[in-house]
C-alpha cells in the first residue's frame, strides 16, 4: 500500500504568492496618488522635523523605511555641525533631504506634507 504525502509544498507555495502579492499590490496603490491621499493613509500623524527624528520615526514615512531612516540620521550626524562645531540643523529645506542617498524628487514629494523644519 503506498503512503500518501501530505501537499505541503503546494500549500506552502501559493501562501508565499498570496503573501508577495497582496505587497506588491499594496506598493502600487501609493503610485499616482497625491501627497494628500498617501498622508491620509500614513501613520505618521503629526510632523517631523528631519534634524531630530529619530530613525524609528522617520521609517514611518511613506517610502521611507529602516534602511533610508537611518542614512538620514547618519548623514545629519556626520554633516551637522555648525561654524562653532556644535550640532546645527542640517536640513533648513525640504530640498536638503536630497543630499541623502535614496532620496530624490518623487520620494521627496511624497514625505513633504510629514516635515517641518527650523526657522
């Protein structure tokens, strides 16, 4: 009498395609949106201020994540100091964020309505 094997690894397989799916369709949605509609929908509910955040904060932004929110404190870390070489603000702009890797016009679009900065 021959044993019967379970179908794990069909089972398994179509949970993994379910799983890539339903992510990547979740990246797609954000594509043509307005800043507006993607804050809505962010966790992020108040703003930010880029030269204190700390990354765990600033992964919440649309785009963003671990990996760009650390080389954002990294990058202010390394660039902030002022003409005494005390800390200053690194970030004055919006557009100062660019200096930072990964982070171009279309990131900087979506992230813009989270940030507030010194004056």
């Amino acid at each position: 009498m021959a044993r019967r094997r379970p179908a794990v690894l069909p089972v398994v397989f179509v949970m993994f395609a379910g799983v890539l799916f339903m992510r990547v369709g979740r990246v797609e949605r954000t594509e043509g949106l307005s800043p507006a509609a993607i804050a809505r929908d962010s966790p992020v509910r108040t703003t930010l201020d880029p030269n204190v955040a700390a990354w765990h904060e600033l992964a919440h932004l649309p785009n963003i994540g671990p990996t760009l929110a650390r080389r954002i404190v990294a990058y202010r870390t390394t660039a902030g100091r002022d003409a005494e070489g005390g800390p200053g603000a690194v970030f004055q702009t919006p557009s100062d964020l660019q200096q930072v890797r990964g982070i171009g016009p279309r990131t900087l679009a979506r992230i813009g309505g989270f940030l507030h900065f010194p004056e």
